[in-house]
C-alpha cells in the first residue's frame, strides 16, 4: 500500500497529557496551551473530560476550560466522555464532539470505569443514542489494544469486536490505543490488519503511548497499512491513572518531524508547536519529552 500524503494529527495532549498530572494545572493554563495548540494548525485538540473527578481530580475544570477557549474554526475541541452522566455535563457545556472509551481486557474496564467489558458496551451504546439525539460528533477508543497492564496479552478479537461495534453504532473513528506502550511494529501491523477487516482502515486511528520507546516505529508501521490519523500529546505530556508507569503519548513534536521528513503534509507549523510544548513544560517545570523538541529548541537558542 502507498503511503497517505496528508495525516491528521489528533492532539491529545491537554487531556491524556494532563489527566495523569500531579500538578494541579490551573483552567488558564489549559485554556492558553489549547489556544497555542490550535494556532499551531493541530485541527483537533482533545480538551478535557467530564469524568469523575473523585478519581481523576486533574480534569475537575474540564467545563470551564472548554467554554472559556477562544474557538478557532475548522478547529474540533472533542471531550472524553465516559457515561450519560459525564455526557448531560458534556451538553450543558456547549460541547460539540465527544469521545467514548471501552478497554479490551475485563480487568482495566474494571479499574478505568468501574464495569465489565460488556456492560461497557452497553453504557457507551446508551451514550451514543443519546449524543446523536443532540446531534453530537462521536469519536472512539478502545484501551489496552496491543497489551493490558493487568492482565497482559490481549485477543486482537476482542479488539475487532469493540471496533466494530463502536464503528457500526456511529463513531466516525476509532482510535487504536496502546495505553501501555508495549507493542512494537509487527504486533502493531497485525493488529490493525485484523482491525480493518471490520472497520475500513480510513476510519481507524493509532494512539501509542511510549512507554518503550515504540511509538514512532508503531506510527511507521501503521503508516504502511493505510492508518492516516495519529493522536499525540505535545512535548509528550501523559500517562493514564490506571495504567501505573505508564509515560506520555508519543510526542506531538517528534511525529511532526518524523513526517515533515517522509513529506506527508500534516499542516502544522513546527515553531509555533515548539512554542506550546515550551509554555507548558515550562509550566510544569521540566524539559519536553521529545527528541525532536530538544534538538530543535538547543538550535533555535543557537
Ligand atoms: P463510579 O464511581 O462507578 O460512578 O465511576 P457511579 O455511577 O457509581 O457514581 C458515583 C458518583 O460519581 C456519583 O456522585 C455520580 O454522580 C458521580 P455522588 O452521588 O457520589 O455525589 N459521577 C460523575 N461525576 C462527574 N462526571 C461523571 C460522573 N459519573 C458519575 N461522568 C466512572 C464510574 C466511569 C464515572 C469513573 O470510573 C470514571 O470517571 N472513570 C474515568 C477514568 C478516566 O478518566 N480514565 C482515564 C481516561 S481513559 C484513557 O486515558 C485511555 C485513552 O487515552 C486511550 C488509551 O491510551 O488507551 C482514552
Ligand atoms: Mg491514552
């Protein structure tokens, strides 16, 4: 198969970057991150979730954040959303695009949303005939796809099972999530060969964390198998709170130059990227996790 030219960049970073954070990032900080983030030409910017935030504290001003954010057009600001009641929250926000998530292993469903694969698959069934009646876009994620912290290796049916069924009730991706950052390129491959025989692989979308350092050869990988949307985190904030040691998504930064250098057009200006993963590893008081970042800002600073 002959590589995309263009790829959608999914910028997860105020979100899956920031939920895991011990910090307590104030609204403002978010708000301004977002804003940076957008201007930098990333065409979706995940910007919060209405979760509890008895156990995700981090993402308690996800309302606020996602009103007070001067919207740029053509710009998506989706929002996870994990049950009816994240979603009413959601609604009463003004939200415009929601994003649900199911796991593929019994036990990090458990952990993450406190309920049984199936019974997840009920809850987000509910979720999206309710969003659809308010007219809502609806993306889909699916956990632990090429391994579970808990339980280990995972069966790539349970994940072409979740995929179809979030993809047959009406989200128009699903993203591919290797919460852990274990799999590595061949797993990676097999994984979305299988997947794409139940979904069409134009509506697939790959989200690796980098635990392993895996991340951009997974994306490479992929690449090769037709998957052209890739979520990342700026200066490669994250973790998930349920996937203990778990580090960020891959760095925003690095896939930009990664793809800047095969010529696949991602739209996104590399300085004004490099700016918001400053502001906010600034913020947080620690360099960007990103190689790219690094090597770029040490040039820039001469
Ligand atoms: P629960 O405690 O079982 O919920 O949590 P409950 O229905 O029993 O309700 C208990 C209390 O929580 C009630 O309040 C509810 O109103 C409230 P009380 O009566 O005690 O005052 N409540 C809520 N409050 C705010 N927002 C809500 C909400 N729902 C109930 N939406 C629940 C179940 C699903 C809510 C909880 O387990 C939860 O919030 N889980 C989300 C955990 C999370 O955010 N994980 C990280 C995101 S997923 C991820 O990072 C993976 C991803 O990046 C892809 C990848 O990398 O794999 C997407
Ligand atoms: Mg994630």
């Amino acid at each position: 198969m002959s590589l995309p030219n263009k790829v959608k960049i999914v910028e997860v970073g105020p979100r899956d970057g920031l939920q895991n954070e011990s910090l307590t990032v104030p609204a403002e900080i978010k708000i301004k991150l977002i804003e940076m983030l957008a201007d930098a030409g990333l065409p979706v910017v995940e910007s919060g979730a209405f979760v509890s935030p008895k156990w995700v504290p981090q993402m308690a001003t996800s309302a606020d954040v996602f009103q007070q954010v001067n919207k740029a057009a053509g710009v998506s600001y989706p929002m996870l959303v994990p049950n009816l009641k994240g979603l009413e929250l959601a609604i009463a926000a003004g939200v415009r695009e929601i994003a649900l998530f199911a796991a593929t292993s019994e036990t990090f469903s458990q952990k993450n949303t406190h309920c049984s694969i199936a019974q997840s698959i009920d809850r987000f069934n509910q979720v999206i005939d309710e969003a659809q009646a308010n007219d809502l876009k609806i993306r889909g994620y699916i956990s632990c796809v090429l391994g579970c912290p808990y339980e280990g290796k995972v069966s790539l049916d349970t994940v072409s099972m979740l995929a179809q069924k979030l993809h047959d009730k009406g989200c128009y991706e699903i993203s591919l999530g290797d919460t852990i950052g274990v799999g590595t390129a061949g797993l990676a491959q097999d994984m979305v060969e299988q997947v794409s025989r139940h979904v069409p692989v134009t509506q697939l979308a790959a989200h690796f964390h980098d635990t392993y350092g895996q991340a951009l050869a997974n994306i490479h990988a992929v690449l090769q198998c037709g998957v052209a949307v890739f979520d990342s985190s700026v200066a490669g904030l994250g973790g998930c709170p349920y996937a203990k040691g778990a580090t960020g998504n891959v760095a925003t930064e690095d896939v930009v130059y990664m793809l800047d250098g095969m010529a696949i057009e991602t739209g996104i200006d590399m300085d004004k990227l490099l700016d918001a993963g400053s502001y906010i590893s600034d913020f947080l008081g620690r360099e960007p996790v990103s190689r790219a970042a690094t090597a770029l800002l040490r040039k820039r600073a001469g």
